[in-house]
C-alpha cells in the first residue's frame, strides 16, 4: 500500500491499472473481503484486473494490450509466467522484504527474525523464471531492534520500500541502474511459514526461542503443550532465578513471575499465555487458574 500511494501521487509515473487477488472469505464469518491494494486502488479511480490465474489467457491479454514499461510486483502470492515476464520494457520489478540473496522465499521477514539477525533491509530486483533469483537493482538496508517484531518490522519495511520502488523505476527508465547477478552460493531461503514453525523446541536457548516469538507473530505464533493442551507462549529472556535450576521445559512460579526451563541453562519468563479455546492471561493469571504443581511442564 505505501508504494502504491506513492506511485500514484507522484507526477511522473502513470498508473495503468492494479492486479491485485481475487475478493475472498476471510475471518470466522468468511465474509467476502477484498485487498486492502484493492482499496487504494478504488479510492484512486484506478483500472482493477483480478485473475484467478496469472497463467491463463486472459492474463496475458490484459498485459500485452495495456503494454506497460514496467510492472511492479510485492508480495503477489503467485508465479509469473515467462511470457508475461517478457512483456513490460523495463520488466517486472520486486520490492523484496530480505537483502538478497539472503532469505529467498515467501517468508523473509519472519524468518531473518527467527534467525536472530540483527540486520536486514529491502532489495528491487527484476523477477526471472526462478525464486526470488532475478538480478538485483536496489538496496535499503537497517538494523533490526533487539525487540522487534514481525509486523512492526513489516510496517517500517513496507513504508522505506516506497522510495525504494520509485527510485529503482526513475533509475532504470534513465539506464542509470544496472541489474547486478546475485551470488547464488550466498543464498538462504525463507520458505512459507508452516503450523509446526511455532512448536517451540524447549532445548533450545532461550534467546532463539525468542527470535522466534517475534518472528512467527501473529501466526504461527510460539506454542507448546500443557496438560495435554496446545498453549501460545510470550515471554523473554530472562536470567536464571535465584538458588534455581530450571530444566529445559519445567515451569517455575516464584515471586509472581513464570519462567520455563531452556536449553543451554538459560531460561525464558513467560508475561502471556493462551490455551486453546481460551482468553490471553497474564503469567499470574495462568498459574493461579492452572494451580501449577511442583513437576509441571510444557512440552512432552
């Protein structure tokens, strides 16, 4: 949406029309929602193309008779085939959420936080028959705050590309930009976030089940088990209480705080828990709902 506000008030660019997702149900009352895009796009009076497939005739028709000199591409959810790749002069060019070729894929941001890198930044590149492969043009890059997470890292990201995306287009419009070839042997891969990325592995330190708090929120989210539940988990590093040794997963209440046992002798104090099926409490609340005993833990 930044980018797309951007390009529409800027006076030298054209806007010829927004491809943006089919209207679908979202939500528990699957009511037919369209794309926030597609709300700009209303509101500037600009031309929609909706396909199901980008692969289908009609796709390829409404690009080779609108004839643009570029597309511009963030986060569309599908592939695009060769023959409309070739279409645009400049061609299709991708705001990416990673510096690549670090974190290829669907999920950049939630994995570069998962991972514990306290960097990251945003790439234009021009998109080729691979993923996420195409030369690159552009770089934004910023630290990440220690604390950060995936939709407050999204937004910021999201707002920076804007500048990002109008640059890369003025700068090879002006054969001012030239496409760099990404160094293959450095790549990652950031693939879409799966159900089973929340589980949390309580081996682990505390300090990467955290990087995976911030970076698999809102969803998956970070869960374990607890008496046979599925139960969400917010917390963060915390030292070790005093005169305790907390094993990887046992769960000690003390002094109205609940820390969880990690790996590497470190320990996370939880602040939210969730059950499933329940309201969001705070670590009190849960532990004087559970009635915690001496021997309870998360996890198998």
């Amino acid at each position: 949406m930044p980018s797309l506000r951007s390009l529409i008030a800027q006076p030298d660019f054209r806007i010829e029309a927004v491809v943006t997702q089919p209207d679908r149900p979202r939500g528990r009352g699957q009511a037919v929602t369209i794309s926030p895009v597609k709300e700009v796009a209303i509101e500037a009076g600009l031309p929609l193309f909706q396909p199901q497939k980008m692969r289908s005739p009609e796709a390829l028709d409404f690009f080779a008779n609108s004839a643009p000199d570029a597309v511009v591409i963030i986060a569309y959810g599908q592939i695009v085939p060769q023959r409309l790749i070739d279409v645009p002069r400049l061609g299709w060019i991708n705001l990416h959420g990673s510096l690549l070729p670090k974190y290829r894929g669907a999920a950049p941001i939630q994995w570069a936080l998962a991972s514990g890198e306290t960097r990251t930044g945003l790439t234009t590149m021009k998109i080729d028959a691979g993923l996420d492969t195409g030369p690159t043009l552009l770089k934004y890059e910023t630290p990440i705050g220690p604390d950060e997470t995936a939709p407050e890292l999204s937004v910021r990201l999201s707002i920076a590309g804007a500048d990002l995306v109008a640059d890369t287009l003025r700068g090879l419009d002006r054969t001012e930009v030239t496409p760099e070839a990404q160094e293959n042997s450095q790549a990652t891969l950031a693939p879409p976030l799966k159900k089973e990325d929340g589980r949390i592995d309580w081996s682990l330190s505390a300090k990467h089940i955290y990087n995976r708090i911030r970076g698999f929120d809102p969803w998956p989210g970070a869960f374990t088990t607890f008496r046979g539940k599925t139960c969400h988990v917010w917390g963060i590093p915390s030292a070790q209480p005093e005169s305790a040794s907390v094993e990887s997963g046992s769960i000690l209440f003390r002094s109205g705080e609940l820390f969880v046992g990690c790996g590497d002798s470190t320990t996370l104090r939880a602040k939210f828990l969730q059950l499933e099926g329940r309201k969001r409490l705070t670590a009190v609340e849960f532990a004087n709902g559970a009635r915690l005993n001496a021997g309870d833990r998360f996890g198998n």
